[in-house]
C-alpha cells in the first residue's frame, strides 16, 4: 500500500441499524455495518483516492471481524488494529426516523477504551502528511485520552500536519470536561474543525478567534444548514472564507456529515485546493452522506463529488 497520506486514530463500533422510518424500540431487524468518527473519516478518504491507514482496537469476536473486514474492503490499512481476546467490540444501535434520531450506545469496557500509548506506532505516523483525531476517542477511557496527546505530541515533533474534530458528545463526559478536552486538542492542533454546536455546547461563542488565540493556523466551523467558514491566520492578520451548503432534496439521515465534511476537506488539502475549493468539495461530500442512511454508505468518489460540484445530479447512465 506504501506509505499512509493520514492517519487516523479512534474508536470503530460495529452498528446495527434500524429499517427506515421505525424506532429504535421498534425494530424487528437491522442492518450491520460499522461506525465511529475517525473510521468514518478513513473510509471518506479512501474513497476520495488517498491512503489512510486506521489504527484502533477491535475485540477478537464475530463483530470485530466484520468491522475489520468491511474497513479492509474499503482500501483502508487495518494492519495496526490491535485485537483483544478480553475486551469485546464495541456496538451501536441506532434508527433514523420522523422525530429524530435515537442511538443506544453499549462501548463501556469494550476494546477501544483500553487504547494507550504503546498503541501509536510511531514509525508509521511520522510518514505521513496528517493525522486525524477527535475528541471521542479521548473522552471514553484514560488510557485513550492518553494515546490521544500522545500521537499529536509525536506528529508534531515529526512535522505531521495534526488536524483534530472534538466531536463533542456530552453522554461520554460533561461539558466542563469537553472544554478541557477542546481546549487539550486545539493546543495540539494546525487545523480544527469544529461544530458550531460543539462549541457552544462548551461555552465558546467564537471559535474561531478563540482557536487562534491558542495558536491554532486553520479553524474550520461547521454550522450544519448554514455551511461552513473557514479563517486562516497568517502576518498578523485572518482571513475567512465562507461556504454555503448544498442543497439536497431531501436530508435521509444527518449523522455521519460532519465526519464526510472533513475527509472531503482533508482531501482537498492534501491536493493542494485553495481554501474556497477546500470548503466547497467539503460541503459536496457532507451533502452526499445526509442524502443516504448510515454514517459511511453515501461517501462518495472523486467523479460523484465532481459531478455534485458541477451541479449534476448523481445519476449515470
């Protein structure tokens, strides 16, 4: 595969999702598939043509297996998942419908929460261009909180872009423990993204300028339906881009865009996009997710977000 462009460090569950339009507590059957923020954005960018490896802990069980296997499938370098024969694989249930959307997460003791720094392989990250990590993975367990600082601390000392999403899920952890944690990985950070609601869930109003102060070079918001903005610090001075989103006809399940808005956007630094062009196939990808059930089925390929950008539907015939 050679060398990995990023990579990413986290927690993959294995979800079972329920048919459309019925509730959770409903549910006769679902559909298996895998979930977590930096897989997500792994399988977005290998997609998106790039080399990513993943790097996790999985249970050495029926699940782990088809999380890996389905990870592998999707061209993503598995090879530094660690499987445990004591921890399981952590699970998500979760349902899309007309009130909302209800997830019941069962990760307490699973594999993922025993990740640690003697889990970061450090040959591997100082070879490539960025790694990517949120704020999740550092909030479900000590030990992963500590991998965490860790695999930033490591790509900065070796000249690793660090881009970083807090993802803030306040179930995992209160909202005074996520400002630390936000602030932990803005310290750490060249590029932050981050949701508009996620930093008011931590009591930021400005996150951009708030992000700059610490020394943050790009801050990206992310403000779902509104778009996104994008502001560059540089000589003294900030410059911010703005980006609408996309229309889509119809938003089939919400979860997952903001992980799709970072690969694409990951993606069009990694080619050497200007900012605007940054925003713009970020947003593509985002749009193409929320129009299809699940966190990773609607990643697109190059030539889908091509098509989405020029204002072609996605049909081909």
């Amino acid at each position: 595969m050679g060398a990995p462009e990023v990579v990413t460090i986290g927690e993959v569950m294995a979800l079972l999702l329920a048919p459309a339009g019925v509730p959770l507590g409903e549910a006769a059957s679902y559909e298996q598939g895998h979930a977590g923020a930096e897989s997500n954005v792994a399988v977005g960018l290998s997609r998106l043509g790039h080399r990513v490896a993943f790097v996790s802990r999985l249970g050495d069980d029926r699940l782990g297996a088809r999380v890996l296997r389905d990870l592998r499938g999707e061209g993503v370098d598995v090879s530094h998942v660690a499987l445990d024969t004591t921890r399981p694989t952590g699970l998500l249930l979760r349902d899309t419908h007309a009130r909302g959307v209800s997830v019941d997460y069962h990760r307490a003791g699973s594999a993922a929460t025993l990740l640690a720094p003697a889990d970061v392989p450090v040959d591997l990250l100082r070879q490539a261009r960025v790694l990517h990590l949120t704020g999740i993975t550092a909030a479900i367990s000590d030990s992963a909180h500590e991998a965490v600082l860790h695999a930033a601390r490591t790509a900065r000392e070796h000249g690793v872009t660090v881009t970083a999403d807090p993802n803030v899920r306040l179930r995992l952890a209160d909202a005074d423990r996520w400002r630390h944690l936000t602030e932990e990985l803005a310290d750490l950070a060249d590029v932050l993204l981050v949701g508009a609601d996620d930093a008011a869930a931590v009591g930021i109003d400005d996150p951009a300028g708030w992000a700059h102060a610490r020394g943050v070079h790009t801050v990206v918001v992310k403000d779902g339906a509104r778009g996104a903005t994008e502001s560059t610090a540089a000589d003294g001075a900030t410059r911010t881009r703005q980006q609408p989103a996309l229309p889509v006809p119809v938003v089939v399940d919400p979860v997952g865009a903001g992980d799709a808005f970072a690969a694409g956007w990951i993606s069009a630094w990694l080619r050497g996009a200007e900012p605007d062009q940054r925003l713009r196939e970020a947003a593509a990808v985002a749009a193409c997710v929320v129009a299809t059930r699940g966190d990773v089925p609607g990643l697109p390929d190059p030539a889908t977000r091509d098509r989405l950008l020029a204002g072609a539907e996605d049909v081909t015939r």
